[in-house]
C-alpha cells in the first residue's frame, strides 16, 4: 500500500522513482521507532506513573496473579492520575509488555471488576494484539504522513521535474485522488481491526477468569462513566478498553466504520451469553 501511493505520489511530482526510495527509508525508521520505543511514547503522551504495590494494591496483586494464570509474564504497571474510568496494553510482546489503568477506574471499581478489566487487557498482551495495532498505527500514519507531504508539495514544490508531462498530469490526477482516500482507508482499517481485537479481548478475558460477569459489569460503569479522558489523544484512543472521547460521535450511516471500540452493550450481551 504504501510503496504503490509513493510511487504515484513521486511520479505526479516529477521525483521518479527515487522518490519510493527516501519513503521506504522513512518507514523503516519510523516502524522501528514505534516498535521498540513506543511504548515509552504512549506512557510519555499519556503522563503516567509507575505503580506501587501499596499504594495501587488491587491493581498489583491482581494482575500478578492474573499473569501466573495466564503464563504470562508480570506486564509493567503504569497509573493515570485522571477521575475518568479507563485502561489500556501497549508494547510489543509479553516480556515488553505495559499495563496502564487510571485511577478512577481503580477507585470505582469493586475487585473482581478489576479483575475482568485486567483479563481483558493481558489477553491483548498475550494475542500480541499490542503488537499488531503498533504495526497498523505506524500503517496508518505513515500514509496520512506521505499524503500530506504530497498535497503541500503541490502547494511549494516545482513540479516541472520531469519532460513527460502528460504522463506525470495523469499520476497527478490520480495522486491528488489517491491523498485525500487512502488516509481515510488506512484509519477505516486501523479502527476495523482495533473492533474485531475487542471482541476477541474480552473472549480471552472470560476464559481467563472463568467469570465473565466481572467483565460485562466493569463495562456498563464504564459506559455510565460520561467523563472524557484528558490523557487520550486520537493516536492513542484505541488503545483503550473503551473509547476515551465519551459523546463524540458522528450521527450518520457510516458512523460506524470510524469507532475505536464496539458497541458496548453488544459487548456485555455477549459476555453474559457465555
């Protein structure tokens, strides 16, 4: 995806080919960066603390014993200082692993809610779905990166690069096409893929604990919880076991395809079918 809409892109600006070779360049570093020191970023974004295990005791304790059930590991454990019920995995394997709650969440919720939350979470960690949404992100981002770069070349750029100018109007058209859809796709992917990895989350986390009610019942305080996070940005929002941004959505038919989480409620009726 991201060779072929740089190579359009280089072609319609006059670069040539030489043009794919600086962007695979670019994406190499910037995979490599997200895959090894992105966790550090979320954490750095989101002003988490690391936990202590008097002071965050529940937290510790259950996801110390959650991590020797599930043969897992014990994740690092980070705190946000912010009233709004959330949490969130991140890093890219199950030795590199981080588990973030805030401290709303570990306030109002009663032991074993914590528990399904944390299920939830190091079933992320150990589908290697912290992997993946790094990999779609850097995806995401490199093509919003590279489509932007194109359409403010058109604006700064001198285009009269190449002699084949009918050849490089028409990977012009195509391009100018190409910079305002594939970023749209790419989120459209991202956020389809963060969807279908929920599911599957709160599957493992039942199996986990054997209790899905614990789950299904954190989940409606969360949804009762109509406090925005003010640590979550769009870069991280995924992230999280339910959408950090509450009542920001769009009214529409393909509303849908731009959620970060599904449907709650069909969520917890599925846990309590179980």
């Amino acid at each position: 995806m991201v060779v072929t809409l740089v190579y359009v892109f280089g072609q319609a600006l006059g670069y040539g080919d030489s043009f794919v070779g600086i962007a695979i360049f670019v994406s190499i570093v910037s995979s490599f960066v997200s895959y090894y020191f992105g966790d550090s970023i979320v954490l750095s974004m989101s002003g988490a603390r690391p936990a202590n295990r008097k002071k965050d005791f529940d937290f510790y304790t259950v996801t110390e014993n959650l991590s020797i059930a599930a043969g897992l590991p014990m994740p690092k454990l980070y705190v946000i200082e912010d009233t709004a019920m959330n949490a969130f995995a991140t890093g890219r394997d199950p030795k590199h692993a981080v588990v973030c709650a805030t401290t709303g969440l570990l306030q109002r919720l009663d032991r074993r809610e914590i528990e399904g939350v944390i299920a939830h979470e190091l079933s992320h960690v150990k589908n290697y779905d912290i992997r993946m949404m790094a990999v779609v992100a850097v995806l995401a981002g490199t093509v919003a990166y590279a489509s932007d770069f194109f359409m403010r070349s058109l604006w700064w750029g001198d285009r009269d690069r190449d002699n084949d100018k009918d050849n490089s109007g028409l990977f012009l058209i195509i391009g100018i096409v190409l910079a305002i859809i594939m970023p749209i796709i790419a989120t459209i992917i991202q956020l389809a893929i963060s969807r279908k990895r929920e599911y599957l989350a709160d599957a493992s986390g039942a199996l986990l604990t054997r209790y899905p009610e614990g789950l299904a019942r954190a989940l409606e305080k969360l949804n009762g919880d109509k406090e925005t996070l003010e640590a979550a940005t769009n870069a991280t929002a995924h992230l999280y076991i339910t959408n950090p941004f509450k009542g920001k959505k769009f009214h529409a038919w393909f509303s849908g395809l731009f959620d970060t989480h599904p449907p709650i409620a069909e969520r917890i009726k599925i846990l309590r079918s179980m």
